[in-house]
C-alpha cells in the first residue's frame, strides 16, 4: 500500500514538474514506432502501390472514396487504375521509369491516374490547377515529363499553350469521353475498354525507395514555380503522419484541399497506408463542410487556417455540433480562430503541424496548446537538430559573429527557423534546379562546414518547449492556403506597357488568413495607370490569389546599399490611406479593374463587406 502511495505520489510529482511528460512519451513511442515501419519498407523496397495492392485484396469492398453520391471501394479503385495503366502503357506513349505529368483538380479520376502511374513505375508531377499560360509551360518543364494527362474542365486552359507544347513533342491526353483536337488524345472513353487483369509487378522493378514518387509545386522563396523531388521513402514518412495523429481503419477522412498540394496528397497517401475511407471534396465550400461531414459520417478532416477561419464566419446553425468529427488535422490556425472553432464545433482536437514540402523538418502540436505549431522534446531535438539564428530583415540575411557562424537566438525571441541536413533528415530539393536547390542551403550555421535547410520563417521557441510561427522572410509570403512568390508576380506586373518597377509584398488585412498581395509600382515617363489593362494582363498570366489587391504609385523604389529592394516600411504601412501620401488603387472584380482607393473600400474590405 505504501508503494503505491509513493509511486502515485511520485506521478503526481513528474506530472506538475513536467505537464507534458506522459504525452512526450507517446509520441516518442509512436514514432519510434512508425519509424521502424518506415526503415522496414525501405529496406523491402516496400512502395505505397504494394500497400494499395494489399489493401484491396485484404478488403475489397471497403469503400476507398466517397465522391459526391458515388463510392468507389478498394477493388474497383484497383480496377479503374489497372485499366488507366493498361491505356497508357498500350498507347506506345508512356513506359515504365517516365515521369507524367498531371493537370487535373479533385475528382476520381485523379486518384485512378496517380495509382496507374504507380504501378507503371512511373514518377508523378502534379501541377496546380490554377496556373495558366507562362506558368503553366514552365511548372511543366520543370519535372522533364513528356506527357501531359489533362482533366476535362482544364481542357482550355492547356490549349492556350498547345502550340507550344507540342513544338516540344509533349503527348496530351484529355480526360473527357471525346477526342475533340487530333492534338490531345482521349482518355476515359478508351479507358473503360481496356482489361482490368493485374499489371506485372516487374513493370517497376526498377524502382528503390530513393526513386521521385511525386513532384510537388512549390513558389519557395524566389522566382517562378520549382518542383519539389518526393522520392518514395520521403512518401512514406509523409503518409506516416496520419498515423501518428492516431487515426485508425475505421475513421472517414474528409479532403477538401487539393490533391495537387502537399496537405491533400498526404491525406490521401496516409489512407491508403491505414486503409480508411476518404470523403473527397472537389473544391471546399464553407457552406456544403458540415453537411458533407454529416452525409459521409467523416470522423477526421484536413484543415489550413483559412478554412476554419471561413467555417468560424458561417451563419451560426443550431446542428454545429451535431456530427462525428473528432480530429481535425491542419497547419496555419490562429489562436482566435482555434478558440472560435472549438467554442463552436464543439470538443475536435486540433493537431496543428508545421512544415514544407521540400523541407526536412516536421513539427506536430500534439498537446493541443492553442498556438503553437508544434513541440520539441528533447528526444525531437536530438534526432531532427534545428535552430533558430538572428536574421537581418532589411539585407535579407542571416547575422553572423566574428567567427563567421550564425548567432542563436535566446528563447522567447523570434528567429529564422534552420534545420539540419543530414543523412537523417535529407534536403531533396528542386528537379532540374541546381541553383534554387542551393539557394535553400545554408552553410557553417553552428559549426563549420554544416549545411542547414532555410525554411524562411521566423519561429519562436518557448521555455517550456512549445513552437510558434511568426512570419515569412524573403520573397514569399501565403494568400488562400497558397504561397505566393513575390519575384514571378513582380516579373508579370513589369510586363504591362505602363510599368517600369515593382516590388510586390504582402500586408496584414484584418480578420483574414496570410498575407494580402500589395505591389508598389514605377509608372513609364508620361503614363497613367492602365487600370483596365493592368487587370486582363494580371487575369492572363496569374491565378486569383497571386494577383495583387493594392497597388501604390512611387516614383521611384527604395533599395539598400546592395541595391535589393526594402519592403519593411511598404509592409508595415500596409494600405492606409492615412499613412501613405502616393496613390492607392484596389482591385475591384466586379468592374475588373483596379480602382482608386477610398476610406469606404478601406472600411468595406477591414469589415468583411468587401471579401478579397
């Protein structure tokens, strides 16, 4: 008896010295755990197909996706992708080991080309279905494909740049039932015809874990669009996340963020590790999410800021609280908005991460502190070494001491999160982009000779082990769940007859997720803004959440000693009418134009009347 008052004493003990101790452990455990898994599979040469292939022969009529009012179990999914595969490989244009490219938004037929691909052995670039024209060729040049499959809704938009294209002897197959241009092949209507007998597994033979998977799109910190290298042993570890957010088989996961971005593709990957059932949205709509989740009983969901932040603003319903979502898995949450969410939602715990596509580091915040990005206990810190070293806003770059290695900052200060690049925690960087991939690489960051990950955000550690996000640094900043790169908006913007220069940055709007798109411009001698023009050559060459909603008329940019433009003191005035003396324009959709910026706009777009 008296053991076990000591030892019950003892608990009590650890547990007010250490609050977090026992949820340390656990998470410890599991991803030792997932770890093992993981070094299991590489050293098999174990891919994600292997695993969908189990899958389905281990529980063929449990539903794999939920579309609208169709279901699609694990079986048929192996069988429409088989018959996808079989057209591809028998149309004499793809073979195993090629990478192909995907231009199609969230649908089944998505996920049918992906395991198709997959089980040729082929690696997979998907590009974001939003991007048009110069963008467009160059995302799809970036990966070195030869083959473009091209969803039926995005038909247009590919034949814009088809002349092009095939210059470059690219193949394009359409999705749609129809051929409609002896150019662009059809797809679904050959696909039905084809046999659905298993694909021989030599077809990706070739194949080991170090082998791309997938290239994932991402604006990084300079210029247009790279591709980002998945190899399939990196998948793993992605799709291991899921699991380590303690779902299980019988949970319903509700996607309603694209499958072309890292956060959806995990979701997906992560339910075919676990064998679960995902809910598949094509485009999130804040109005359908609840009734979705009713209608499909969804036990878990995907999130980014935005999208709690656009569910805490519908009407309030007296059946909020009234479906089965226990677990809602996401990054970029404010604190307000966390609050506003469980207040009205009801008990879902929040499992907030951190991290980039291209990045080596992950955080999770599994002790639901409201706030935090993530934790790092000791044994965390141990196996993934990062820091947070002093940066200098105005050069761009990190501060360094008299030896030459950067200065670490003391906790409770914000400071540019680095990781280090290990045979552990490997930086993959950008197909077919020496130059970028080296320019997220910093060197003799502690000690010299080490190289570091540069995630360019601004991160503050907390005494009691807790991570949060402060902001974004360089020429990148994140509008609708999108990283917008300020150098490629900037490029277009100069392309317009009326401009000379500009400097494009993002600014704080009350009430809203990220950074808005605000450009300060240089007008050609004797020109006036084009408002009109401006707008139909942004529409042309941007997708809508990269193009600006300010502009600022200068008459000339400021720049440090080295010439690099300064945008401190352009993003800290923001577009306040009462602190700016030059000109304001905002963009208006309705006249499609950018129009002069008055004290109502201010008001309507700081009130929500105007949404941007």
């Amino acid at each position: 008896m008296l053991l076990w008052l000591v030892l019950a004493a003892f608990a009590v003990g650890l547990f007010f010295r250490f609050p977090y101790f026992y949820q340390d452990v656990k998470f410890i455990v599991t991803n030792l755990r997932l770890r093992r898994k993981v070094l299991q599979y590489t050293q098999t040469n174990y891919t994600l197909v292997d695993r969908f292939l189990e899958r389905a022969k281990k529980h063929p009529h449990k539903p794999l996706l939920l579309f609208k009012d169709e279901t699609f179990t694990y079986q048929e999914a192996d069988r429409l992708s088989t018959q996808a595969a079989r057209l591809l490989l028998q149309s004499g244009q793809v073979k195993p080991g090629d990478t192909v490219t995907l231009f199609v938004a969230n649908e089944p037929m998505f996920v049918w080309l992906w395991l198709a691909l997959f089980k040729l052995g082929c690696s997979v670039a998907l590009l974001n279905t939003n991007i048009r024209s110069k963008s467009l060729l160059h995302c799809f040049k970036c990966s070195g494909a030869q083959v473009l499959l091209v969803a039926q809704d995005l038909q247009s938009a590919v034949m814009e740049v088809l002349p092009e294209l095939l210059e470059q002897q690219v193949k394009v197959f359409f999705m749609g039932n129809t051929q409609t241009n002896s150019d662009m092949h059809g797809f679904a209507d050959k696909m039905t015809n084809m046999s659905c007998e298993p694909l021989a597994k030599d077809l990706r033979s070739h194949l080991n874990m170090h082998s791309p998977a997938f290239y994932v799109y991402t604006s990084g910190t300079t210029g247009l669009p790279k591709a980002a290298v998945l190899t399939h042993n990196k998948l793993w570890r992605m799709a291991m996340i899921l699991s380590s957010c303690n779902l299980k088989s019988d949970d319903v996961l509700y996607i309603s963020l694209p499958l072309y971005h890292t956060s959806g593709l995990v979701g997906f990957a992560g339910a075919i590790e676990l064998g679960i059932t995902v809910a598949l949205k094509s485009k999130f709509s804040s109005s359908q999410f609840w009734d979705d989740c009713r209608k499909y009983n969804v036990t878990a969901i995907q999130y980014i800021g935005e999208v709690m932040r656009f569910l805490c603003n519908t009407p309030k319903k007296p059946n909020d609280r009234i479906h089965n979502v226990r677990l809602a898995i996401g990054n970029g949450i404010r604190a307000n908005v966390w609050r506003d969410f469980l207040n009205r939602f009801g008990n879902i715990q929040i499992l907030e991460l951190y991290g980039a596509t291209e990045g080596n580091i992950i955080f999770m915040n599994y002790c639901g502190k409201i706030g935090a990005v993530g934790r790092a206990n000791f044994l965390f810190r141990w196996r993934y070494p990062f820091a947070l070293i002093k940066y200098d806003v105005e050069e761009e770059q990190p501060l360094r001491d008299s030896s030459g290695l950067c200065i670490q900052v003391p906790e409770g200060e914000p400071g540019l999160l680095v990781s280090k690049i290990s045979a552990n925690t490997p930086f993959l960087g950008y197909a077919r982009d020496l130059q970028q991939t080296e320019k997220k690489k910093l060197h003799d960051v502690l000690k010299k000779g080490d190289v570091y990950f540069n995630t360019g955000d601004l991160m503050l550690f907390d005494k009691d082990g807790f991570i949060y996000f402060q902001d974004r640094i360089g020429d990148t900043f994140r509008w609708k769940g999108e990283n917008v790169s300020t150098n490629e908006v900037a490029d277009v913007i100069t392309q317009a007859d009326c401009i000379t220069e500009a400097t494009v940055y993002g600014v704080d709007v009350a009430g809203n997720e990220g950074r808005v798109g605000m450009a300060a411009v240089v007008l050609r001698d004797g020109c006036t803004l084009d408002s009109e023009g401006i707008f139909k050559h942004l529409e042309s060459f941007l997708p809508t959440y990269a193009r600006p909603r300010f502009i600022r008329i200068q008459s000339s940019l400021d720049v440090t000693g080295t010439f690099k433009l300064m945008k401190t003191r352009l993003v800290r005035e923001g577009f306040d009418p009462f602190a700016i003396n030059d000109p304001l324009y905002f963009l208006d959709d309705k006249e499609k134009k950018y129009v002069p910026l008055t004290m109502d706009i201010v008001n309507a777009v700081l009130s929500g009347k105007i949404k941007i």
